[in-house]
C-alpha cells in the first residue's frame, strides 16, 4: 500500500532528475534553513553515533 492510498489528503509532486540536481546545487550556494525544532529533533538522534573527533578517531576513518 503507498502513502498516497493511506493518506489520500497528501500531495503529490513529481520531480525530474534535473530539477533535482538544480535544488542540489541552489543548496550547495545558498545553504539550506532548517527549522529549530527540526534541527533539535536530528540532533538528537545522531547524538548517539557520533564520535569523538581526534587523531585516532580519524586514523581509521575512509579507504585505505
């Protein structure tokens, strides 16, 4: 069952690959503004995976 048949009061949008790629790169100049108690809200749960940023946090980090 898809979001649209459980939530008919949802819009649909349609989006090509192009505008996609325009919206990516207009945020990469422009930034992106998020909302406080969205931000709080993804804060709170990359909390726990974080780690601490040092010298051997970061040895292991990307391909070898």
């Amino acid at each position: 069952m898809t979001r649209q048949v459980e939530q008919p009061e949802l819009q649909r949008f349609e989006i090509s690959a192009a505008q996609l790629a325009a919206n990516y790169n207009q945020a990469l100049e422009q930034g992106i503004e998020v909302d406080p108690g969205q931000w709080d809200a993804l804060n709170a749960a990359a909390w726990p995976i974080l780690v601490r940023s040092d010298t051997q946090s970061r040895s292991g980090a990307g391909p070898m």
